[in-house]
C-alpha cells in the first residue's frame, strides 16, 4: 500500500496532495483530502496510523490517495488479490462508485474475470509469456450502476465471462499441446 506508518490516514493522503498541488490552501487541502476520505468511508479512521487499520482499509487509503490528486490514468496493478472475497467485493463496489464520480480512466490488471467484467467497460485480454501481446479484445456493454448480483443472469454478463474463459482455454488448450 506504500502508506508511511507514521503518518495518519489522513496525513499520508494530505501529503500526496501537498506534494502534487502545492498552490492550494491549507482549507482547500483539507476539504481536498476530506472528501477523498469520506469518498472511500474511511471517516472514523482517519487519524489512525497504518499499522491501526485492516488489509482492506490500507487499500482503501492507497485509493484515496491515488484518486485525490487528480490522475487522467489510474493503474492497478492486482488491487484486491490479497483480500477475502467479502473485503474484495466491497472495495469493487467503492471503485465503481468513485470511479463514477470522478470520472477518469482506471486500468486494472487482474487475473479474476468476474472481477475484469464487472469492473471494465472493456477487457485486453494478454497472451502468456515473456513476449506476451494483446489476444483479443473484449467490449462489456453492461449498464452502470452494475448490481454484481442481478449481472450473473444477465445475458451480455454470461457472454463476456464465457468469451474471456473461451479465450484462456484455447491459449492454454495451444500450449499443451
């Protein structure tokens, strides 16, 4: 999470945004970092110091301070891989609902093709090896807001996952072979 175990919540997230919009105000800062704490529901911990706080809401913390100071581009890299399934679902839910609202683009690198589908307006699904290109690429045409829940019957849900699992049964079908 490269948060700095002394510093508070709050001022780990404060410190990004002092370090990437020095001109703004000591009251503009703050609101700044507020609202990207309260956006990630970590109110009643934001003075508490990393080593304080759960996996999950460290994660949420990196989050904050990732979104807070701008990006146009937001990769992550396996963001939810070291979760439980129910702290990794509601930090899913927390980035589509911030993503909403902020609006800028977010690059997930993920292994988990619910995770990809439910997530992306589109999945570039990457051939193996150390010379790995780009396979195929997958359009999800799924509304926003997404309910993970009513998506696994919907149609276009089951044709992404179905698609993207054809895909890595016959990469993986190839080199077998």
């Amino acid at each position: 999470h490269s948060l700095l175990p002394l510093l508070s919540v709050y001022d780990n997230i404060a410190l990004a945004v002092k370090k990437v919009m020095p001109s703004l105000s000591k009251s503009e800062t703050k609101a700044r970092v507020e609202k990207f704490i309260k956006m990630v529901n970590l109110d009643a911990a934001k003075d508490k110091k990393p080593d304080e706080i759960s996996g999950g809401m460290k994660q949420r913390v990196g989050i904050a301070r990732a979104l807070s100071i701008e990006p146009k581009v937001l990769l992550m890299d396996e963001p939810f891989g070291a979760l439980d399934s129910l702290t990794r679902a509601n930090l899913q839910e927390h980035l589509m609902r911030i993503q909403e609202s902020v609006k800028n683009t977010v690059i997930i690198i993920t292994h988990d093709i619910d995770e990809a589908v439910l997530l992306s307006d589109r999945v570039i699904m990457m051939t193996n090896g150390p010379s790995a290109t780009v396979g195929e690429i997958l359009e999800v045409n799924l509304e926003r807001p997404r309910d993970r829940v009513s998506l696994q019957s919907d149609p276009e849900y089951i044709r992404c996952r179905e698609a993207i699992l054809e895909f890595l049964y016959k990469k993986f079908a190839k080199e077998d072979e």
